[in-house]
C-alpha cells in the first residue's frame, strides 16, 4: 500500500523512495525507473511491468501531471487485456490503493513534477 506521495517521495510499505518508481503486481518495487524521454511514457518504458501480465496499470505522472502518456500506450496495453489511468499522483495514488486490494494491478510513478 501506499502510505505517503510529495514532490520527490514515495512511501511504499514503510519504505521511502526517492526516485522514479515501478510497482509490479507482487508487490515489488523497483527504484530509479528511467523513461526513453523524460516527460513521456511509452510501451518500452514498462515492458518489465507488462510481462507480468497486470489487469491494470496506473501510471502517477507526477505531482503537476507532466509526464504524458504516448496517445497509443492505452490503445496497445488494451490489445494485451490491459487497462490503463494516467493520472497525478495524489490521483493515481488513490486509484492503485483502492484497486490493489482486489485487482492484479501495476503502477510506475514519476515522483516529481
């Protein structure tokens, strides 16, 4: 579950996080995710998070919103059984926690902006 969201922060479990983050169905994280571009997340940004086959993925795109999904990143995750919600974090943070109790669901958060 997650406990806590700031600028910069992620508290995970009682863990904090500092940087960029996936979280798989399991309940692993996996710090210091990068993106091919900055601010966009595309398909190849979250191969590890779809091979384990998430009936969700949400993605936190930053306190501000700034990180923008590629238009055809739900249209390909949906081909695969996939749902996907881009949201701000304090938005995604709330729809992964009331989901991860009864959904196989994934989330990849960019912490800042």
């Amino acid at each position: 579950m997650i406990e806590a969201c700031s600028f910069g922060s992620m508290v995970i479990d009682g863990n904090r996080y500092s940087s960029d983050l996936i979280i798989y169905p399991d309940g692993r994280v996996a710090e210091s995710w990068r993106r091919m571009e900055g601010h966009r997340l595309f398909l190849q940004d979250i191969t590890s998070l779809v091979s384990t086959k998430p009936e969700v993925i949400v993605a936190g795109t930053g306190i501000s919103g700034q990180m923008r999904p590629d238009r055809q990143l739900a249209q390909l995750l949906a081909a695969q059984g996939i749902t996907l919600l881009a949201e701000a974090n304090q938005s995604a943070v709330q729809r992964y926690n009331a989901m991860a109790v009864s959904k196989r669901v994934g989330a990849c958060f960019h912490l800042t902006c």
